[in-house]
C-alpha cells in the first residue's frame, strides 16, 4: 500500500493537528506514504523526524500552476494506490485520478460538496458530515467514517498557582481560537454564576480584547486567566477540575476526545460534534447553546457532586479508549483503504 497525503493547511488548527498526528501514526505502522504540505518549516521539521517523507510545495492560489504541476509529477514518479487530500485546497490541486489511484478527500466540516467532485471516496470525521455528503447527493457507497484520535500520552498536571488560582479553587478549563463559534463570551458569563472557580482560556483569536472587555465588565478579570496559544495541551487539561467546551458550532469536537483522553469530566453545549458524541448525564453533560444559566447549573453541580463527576470522567475515558484511541482509528483507515485497493483490482 502507497500513499500520498496532502494537506494545505494553516500554521495551527484541529485539522492540521489531527494531520500531524495521523501522518506519524501511519508512519509508524509501517505504511509507505509521501506527504505533501504547504511550506511550513515547523511541521515540515516535525514530520520529517519522524522518518516522514515530506515535500513542501507552495498549494497558492488559483494562479498557482506550480503546486498541480509537481503534484502530477510526483503521482507519476510515486504511483500511489491512495491519494489522501485535506479539505478543498488540497483537493483542488491535486490532477484527476483517471483510474490511476483512488482519490479520497478527507472532511472535517460542511463544505461545499462541488469543490470534491472528482474525489472517488469522502471522509467524513463525524457521521452527521457522511450524513449531510449523502443528503446532498453524494452516492453512499463512497461516502466512510472514520472519527479522530487525539494525544493520549497522560499530561503532567501543572500546580493552579502557576496560573494564579487557589489551590483550593475549581479550575476549568477551555481551549480553541477566540472566535465567536467558540462562545467563551458565554462561559465567561457562566463563571460569575459560580463561586470559588476559575477559568483558562487557552487560544488566539479576534475576540481576545473583546473576551477580556467582557471578564473586566463582569468583574471576573482576576478569574478568568488568558494563556495564548498552548502546545502543552494534555498537561493543561490533565491540570484542570473541569474540562468545558460551550461552542456555538463545532463540528467534531475535539477536545471532548481530548478530555476524555486526560480523564476528565466535560461539560459541553449541544453543538454539532459534542451532541454525538457524549451521553448527557452518563459520559459528560450537554446544555443548550447559549444558554448561560443551564452552563452554570451544569458547572455547580459537577462541582457539588463529586462523586457523580468521577463516574462521569471514567465513562469518557472508557468510551475514548474504546473508540478514539491511536490504535483504533489507524486500523480503521488502513483497513478502508485496503478494501478501496482491492475493491478497484
């Protein structure tokens, strides 16, 4: 089996983390694979100590004729079985596979299906996304699911005065970019509804002087602590009380996997991805979007019922290992692509 992966991502986000992880995982499978991504020194270095074989191109443009010429060129030479391309950028450079490979798009959100029409085969990361590809024409035999898998080395936790809380203090903890899907205005909102508790908020993003307008405006800003972009994330979420995802949109979710991951109990909003993967009240805690007093009576009572939180956190871990660890998904899609393989012979 050969393959080529491809991806002409941005410097950071869910999707070019779960490329990282997933390039280095098929890696030490032992699957022969190229890997084709947009220049980026920084990832181009990590891949390659992982004994990747990694080609930066420029994927510009629609004037960039450069990126479809090598990418043919590099088909020709490699002759791969799978091309394996991320989101539309990806896929549009990427030649026609006229028989020669199967061409399999991988998506992480509702896009546009017109931008994946000479794919052969769709992934979807949630079965709501195989759902909307099928609901919107897409024939269901070429349309798969195979979810995500996130870090799983346990975190170190941090000590709460490195963030400025009482150690006696709940700490919770939210991660992404400062985005209004991300509604962290909500969770701010929430947290003055809570006693003794703080909050991280771990991201960039265009709300950040917004967010912090909003915690001063509360009075919240000594408990609602700002950390940037973080690439220590097991350690954090390892460090926290509560892991809290209150988005608007989110599609997958993962740092619900993340959480899980860690072992620690989630509450989450009712948004695309959360809503399918956790079993309110048995594996974490939904509430309704933008709902500030259901957040906070949901973060009260984790906190007042400790010993119902802890079965709640082992039910995630237990589903996360059953389902979303490393091993499972890898296996997942070598064996997707092994039957594609043979399916074309």
């Amino acid at each position: 089996m050969r393959i080529i992966q491809a991806l002409a991502g941005a410097k950071h986000g869910g999707a070019e983390g779960f490329f990282e992880r997933l390039t280095v995982a098929m890696q030490e499978a032992g699957v022969e694979q190229k890997v084709l991504i947009r220049k980026n020194k920084d990832r181009a270095k990590l891949l390659s100590s992982q004994g990747c074989d990694v080609v930066e191109l420029p994927f510009g443009g629609s004037f960039d004729v450069a990126t479809k010429y090598k990418f043919s060129k590099i088909i020709k030479e490699y002759k791969p079985d799978i091309v394996l391309t991320w989101m539309n950028r990806a896929t549009d450079k990427c030649p026609k596979a006229n028989g020669n490979f199967i061409h399999i798009a991988r998506l992480g959100g509702y896009y546009n299906l017109k931008y994946y029409q000479k794919c052969d085969e769709l992934i979807g990361n949630t079965e709501d996304l195989v759902k909307y590809m099928k609901d919107n024409g897409w024939d269901k035999t070429h349309a798969h699911y195979v979810p995500n898998f996130v870090e799983e080395k346990q975190g170190n936790p941090i000590a709460k005065a490195e963030f400025g809380i009482p150690q006696d203090a709940k700490m919770l903890l939210s991660l992404g970019r400062l985005h209004v899907n991300k509604a962290f205005d909500t969770l701010i909102k929430a947290l003055k509804e809570t006693d003794n508790t703080y909050l991280c908020l771990a991201g960039v993003g265009p709300l950040e002087d917004e967010l912090k307008a909003v915690a001063d405006s509360l009075g919240l800003a000594s408990r609602v602590k700002f950390l940037g972009w973080r690439n220590d994330t097991a350690d954090l979420i390892s460090s926290c009380d509560i892991f809290v995802c209150p988005s608007r949109h989110e599609t997958l979710g993962n740092v619900v996997l993340e959480a899980w991951a860690q072992g620690k109990p989630i509450v989450a909003t009712a948004s695309e991805g959360p809503s399918q993967l956790i079993e309110s009240g048995k594996d974490g805690v939904l509430t309704p979007i933008d709902d500030v007093p259901a957040l906070a009576k949901a973060i009260n009572s984790m906190i007042a019922d400790s010993d119902n939180t802890h079965k709640i956190a082992e039910a995630g871990k237990a589903k996360y290992d059953a389902n979303f660890n490393k091993a499972a998904v890898v296996k997942k899609f070598i064996d997707l692509f092994a039957r594609l393989i043979e399916a074309k012979k």
